[in-house]
C-alpha cells in the first residue's frame, strides 16, 4: 500500500467555498493534502502571503492529514521537496483546462515522476472565481455563504469606504 | 495509509497507446488499477467485448496490479461492487472534456462517494482517438507505434479486402 | 407595451428538470411561452411525438401562460405562424453554444424579424442533458428528481427487462 | 401584458456598431433598453466615463426607450433600483461565453428574479472587440464602419502623434 | 521558386458557397488546387459521389488552376499521389478546430512531408454547415444565396414530398 | 508559378523551439518568410526589441530564405509594405484559436488580398507558451530544450539574483 501525499497549489487570493469543497474531496483520495499557498508577487494580490495562508489555517482547523504553507519556488521542485507524488488541480471551464493543461505538460517535462490529477468542484461552486469574488466584494455584494467566515470578514475590512 | 482502488472504464474499441500510457499513469498514484471495458451494443463496435478484453490483457500481461474485465451495468454501480473509491478518466481536448463533466457529475449525483479524477496522456498520444484509428486502419494507414501489436494484427484482420 | 410571445423549441426525447427550469425562466420575461417539440424522425426518438408532448402537458398542467405543441416544418415558419418575437433556447455548455450560434444566426438569415435569445438553466441542471439521461435510465439508474415523475415512470416502462 | 426593462451593461470603450448592433435588437424584444456604461476605474480604460457615456448618446440620439448612464455599484443592485427584470449580454465567442455564464450565475445567486439573456450580435461585427479595435486604431488603421462617426473622431485624437 | 500544389479535401455533402469561398482562397495562394470529395460511404452521404463531384465541377467549370476528383483511399496517400505539398482546411468553429488539429497531426505523423494549413471562410458563411443546410432544405427552407443554383436544384429534387 | 512571400509576426518574448519548428513548416511552403518582431511596448515585454529579434537572427543564422525584423505599425500595413501574400499565425490551443480568428477577420475587412493561414507546432512544443516559459524561468527552472542556447542564457542573466 502507498502512502500518497498530494500538493494542492494556487494563489487562494482568497480561499473559497470551492476551493475549500476540492481540498476535502482531495483528502478523500490521498493520505496527505498539502495546500501550497504560491507568493506570486507579480500578481499583485489583494491579501499578503501570511493572510492567504491565515484564511486557509483557519478555515481547516479541525481536519486532519492536511498543511497549509507558502511556497515560493518552482511548483515541482516545491512538490519534489515535500515528497509529493501527485499534484492536485480543480477544473471548472474550458478556459482553466487549456492553461492547466498546459502547466501540467510543461512540469512533466520538468519531472516526469510527478504526475497532476484534476478534479472538479460541487457544481454550485462552479461559477465561483476569485477574479468574481474580488469584483463582487469591492461593489459590496453579499458573498457569505461563498467564502468561510474569516475570508468575508477580510474582504468587507480591505473595501470600506471604497 | 489507504488502499486506493481505482476504476479506468472505457469503450476501447480498441485499446491504443494513448490509452496504455495512461493506465501506467494511474498505476503510479493508485494500488490497484481495474480496466472495464463497457460493452456498450448500442455503440456498435468493431471489435466484440472479448477480443476488446483480450487485446488489453494480452498487452498489459507482465503488469502487476491491474485487472482487466468487462461490465455491463451502470458505471456507479461496478464500482461500488469492486469497491472502488476512483474513477480514472483521461482528458486529451476540449470537447472530452464538457462531455466527461457532464458525466462526472452525473455520477456524482447517482453516488456522492466515488470521486472521477482526471489524467493526461503523453503529448505524443494526444491526436489519438480509436474513432481517428479505425479511419486510418479502415484504408490500410500504418498505424503500428500507435496501438500494440495484437490490436494492429487485429485491425489488419478486420479490414482485409475492404 | 409590447405582448411577446416566445417559442422554446427542442426535441424533449424526454423533458427533463432542466427544460421545466427554463420554461419557467422564459415565462418570467415573455407573455406567453410556445414549447415546441420537434417531430426529428431521422433522429430515431426514443419516445414518440404523442408521449413528448404528454409529458411535457402533464408538468406544466397547473401553470399559464404556455402552451405545448409539436410542429414537423422549419422552426423559423413555424414560429412565423404562432405570430412569435422571440426563440428560446437553454445553454449549457461551449458544445452546445457553438451549434446553436450557428443555428441562430442560419434562422436570422431565413426571417430577420425573429430573434433568438440563450438563457442559462440552474447550475444544479447544468450537467442534464437528455443524452445522458437516458444513458443512465437504461442502466436502470434512479433518475428521480432529475425529471418530472410521469417521466421517470415512462423511462422505467421503456427499459423494463432490457 | 408586462412591462419589461432591460439593463444592457458594459464598459464601452469605446461603442462599437456591434455594440449598438446589439441594442437594435434589444428594443425589438422589450419594452425600454437602459445601455448602463460602468465606471471600472480599474480596467484604465482609454476614456473617461463621460467621454463613454456622450459617444453612446450622440449615436442613439434619434432612438426611442432607450436610455444611457452610468453605474458604479453592482450590476445587480443597479438593475434593481432600474426595476429590470432582465440584463442583456452579447455574445460572440466560446471565451466571452464562460466569463459571462459564471458571472450570470454569480448575479443569479445575489438576486434570483433577474434573469440574464444573451443575445448575438449580426455575425458581420462578430470579430469587432473594443480591445482590437483600439489595438486597431493606435497603430492609425481605418475604422471607419466599424464604430460610430463620434468615436472615430474621438479615436484619431486620442492616437493623434503616438 | 516552388510550384505549390494544395489539396482540399472533404465529403462535400453537398457543396456550399462556404466551400466555394475557401476554394478561392486557396487558389489565391498556391498554384493550384485539387479539391478531394471522400467517398466516404459509412457517412451516408445524401448526394452521390458522382453527385457531389458534379456540383463542384459545374460550380468552378470557369476557374482555372483547380482540379476537381474523388479519392477512396487515406487522404495522406492520395496527396503524396497527386504529388501535393499542401492540405488546405476551413475553419469555423472550435468544434472543428478540435478534430481537424488531430486529424493533421495524425497525418503528420503518417506523413511528415505534407503539412496541413487552415484558414477561414468569409464571417458571412460562418454559420453555414452542410449539416444545417440539410436540415433546413429538407422542411423546404430558402437556400438560395448559400448554395450553387445547381445545389439548390438537386436538395429541392431530393427533398420534393417529403 | 507564384513566388510566395510570407509574413510570421509575434512579439517573441522570447523565441521559443515551437515558434522554429513553425518557421521551418512555413519556409517549406512559402518562397521567403518574414519573422516580423511587434514592437508591442504597451505588452511590457522581458526583452527589448533588440535582444528578441537578435535571439531570433542567431537561431537561423543558418537558414536561407528567412529575413527578421521589427515592425511598429498596423501588421497589414507592414505585411503591404513587404508584398507579402501571406500571413502566417500558429494555433495550439482552442484560445489561441478565438483571439486569432478574431484578429485575422479584422486583417482581411483592412485589407481583403492578404489571407491568414494557421499551422500547427509539432505536438512536442503543444504546451510551450512564452508566458508559462517565463514563469518557469523566473523560478530557475530547466528551459534547455525548450528554447535555442542564446535565449536559455539570456533568461538565466536577466533572472539571476531574483
């Protein structure tokens, strides 16, 4: 039997009820779910690497077999250092699945030893982006019941008086 | 530690090296790898269900942890009574992929604790469907390196004198 | 203020959730919604045209303002006879908006006073297709509450024994 | 008989005759088109929201129930206070079809009584997006035909000696 | 310089001023055209082979520089017999795009000598597929200005009493 | 017998192998290729125009038949100026195809004697973007293969230290 552990990457600028929704059934396959928070600093995030990290570490609190870090390197080497077999990516679009397709190509020529499996969020996540939340928060759009408590609090606390 | 069986179903009418590759792709992340071939008669396909069953066996026959059977119920329900907790499908477009979501969530819907994950084969496989080989094969195109030896012997066979 | 009449045409082989979710969805905008189904001998139905159109009355029974009917000639003269403004038709997915773009923008060409309008059906429809459904129903899968039980019964009556 | 009001939404910068394209067939299916220009300071746009909003207006100026203004809150509260019962999208291409239907599906969830639609404009402007148009346009390539005369003008001032 | 030698291949089923569009094309860049109608039996095609041929033949009878024939075997074999140096594909839409990008790199890989290029129909044929041709000729719809007279002629014989 | 001139344009950003391999595949079909360098400064590229069309002289220093330069005006305009017949564009992936579609319609309503083909990359370069090249340079990983000597050490000089 194998003891397969599984690196989940992204910017989680910030985390969602989606992303939270793959991350559990990523735990229900793998033996260990690393969420591996990229620093991405030419992206210019909304929330610092330590918030998106914060929003994770509380959201997952109580579940066991997961780690929430920041990464700030190539995703494979990060994913070879913590010894990871599989990396775990969420589809939703056409337009995710031509980009990570690509990414996943370009890290199997970078090491062919680690392969990336994708999955698919509920489909009453499905339309939830990021990119959306942002734009609904800014415009003060209720968006609990998307994004865990700490992550609604956040966004209302960086848009006052905007 | 789990024991992570998987279930990789498909018509394979017939079996190509695309689809082998990605058999060995799921072998790496999963224990056990079980093959169902569907017999799907309404499909009409070229090969019946035994010599589809056979020229996988034939080809995958120095593997271990692979079984390679054919099943004739609904999807869900085979891989429950394997005992299966993945189903393995491989994405190589677009027009795969609206399709197997489609599915993906319909198998959600019929039961919500076998999660469908999504691999890639190999770029060098990616042009390859069984629909585009037996065109090729029909009009006698070279299509060894594309499939293993039984199953171009097989569509040699097939097509002779047409 | 205008009275607009709009014509939701498909093949409904047979209704599902989804189809009654936009149904509902065009009476909130139009006046009067038309549904039409198709006749499609060549697409070889798996219900005829009498139980299409039966289960579609049998929903909609207690609703106003639609009415169901089957038309056999081109949609756009069709739609032309019932003195309609407007088509409707459900999008879910890129394959789907790719042949009906096309198909639209053939009917502008053939009656340029007729206009057709997409709309979404719930997310939690969004992976129904009729295709699948009866897929699934074939394999005696338990479809309730993906259709309308007059629906679930006549799939049931139609793979008894298969 | 109902009253129905449609928001047609969008940054316009600038207007394009696919744009106003779009509204002709707006009119002809409801009752009163409201074009509603957003401020999105931060997409930069190329003109300000009163150069966006006059260049609208000067081309609809002989058109009836239509109106023109801009909005800087969520699209859906502004509908609302416009009671719209619908907002009007166009669609051109598969990529412009997911933004639009994850957005849509977002608006739904913070208000479900207004409906989008998505409409098609005539497929002779189906190449025409503002961000070609102005790539177009500052290397001085003839636009005429495609945009309105105001925004023609506008456009060569704009680029004039870059 | 080369003397370039372009096949266009299809099932032309039947022909239509979309085809005869991209024919042109062609012939404005290489030296000349040799427009390759498949047998294809297995599609069933509407029209016979002869048929098709024919429509093509008395639609171009005035250009020069064009060849008009059928061919029964691999596509790629038939080029390399007509010592082409070129395929020469439409493209419409994505669904298109997807199959005819692996098609040519199944070709490519039976022969890496002759490269495919596509390129695109006048937006006002985008919509026209041989497929919705059909279907709107057979229930009698107004085909003219999308065919060759003699097209419209032989759908209108076709479909006369049905 | 027509002597074809054909123009490839891009901002190569930097050069990558897949934008060779489809140089070669032009200059087997066209009589003289242009490499046309955008000067794009709005885009913010890594590399000035200098360096990209340098990088690209060195790799075919060798070649004949190939010229390469920078242009800053309309490419139609440009591709005039050259008594060029032909631009030439790649396609690798369903997004690629829209913007280039988009873009080429625009190209021909400038100028209707110039046509856009598309080719396609070998399927080995199917995943190499400028962008996710960029990416992974950034973070030091191994590009060798991926891009020609002078670029692989332009990138490790402009990211060493970051």
């Amino acid at each position: 039997m194998k003891n397969r552990i599984a690196v989940y990457p992204g910017t989680f600028d910030p985390v969602s009820n989606g992303h939270l929704d793959l991350m559990k059934r990523g735990l229900e396959i793998f033996d260990k779910l690393i969420v591996a928070v990229a620093l991405n600093p030419d992206k210019n995030p909304l929330f610092t690497i330590d918030e998106r990290v914060g929003f994770i570490k509380e959201a997952v609190k109580n579940w066991t077999n997961i780690e929430v870090e920041f990464f700030d390197d190539l995703l494979i080497e990060y994913a070879k250092r913590k010894k990871a077999d599989v990396i775990v990516k969420g589809l939703r679009a056409v337009s995710d699945f031509e980009y990570e397709l690509q990414m996943s190509l370009m890290n199997r020529r970078l090491d062919s030893h680690i392969e990336t499996v994708f999955m698919m969020p509920s489909e009453e996540y499905s339309f939830l982006s990021s990119r959306i939340l942002k734009e609904v928060a800014l415009l003060h759009g209720d968006i609990r019941g998307m994004v865990p408590p700490g992550v609604a609090e956040g966004l209302e606390r960086k848009f006052k008086g905007l």
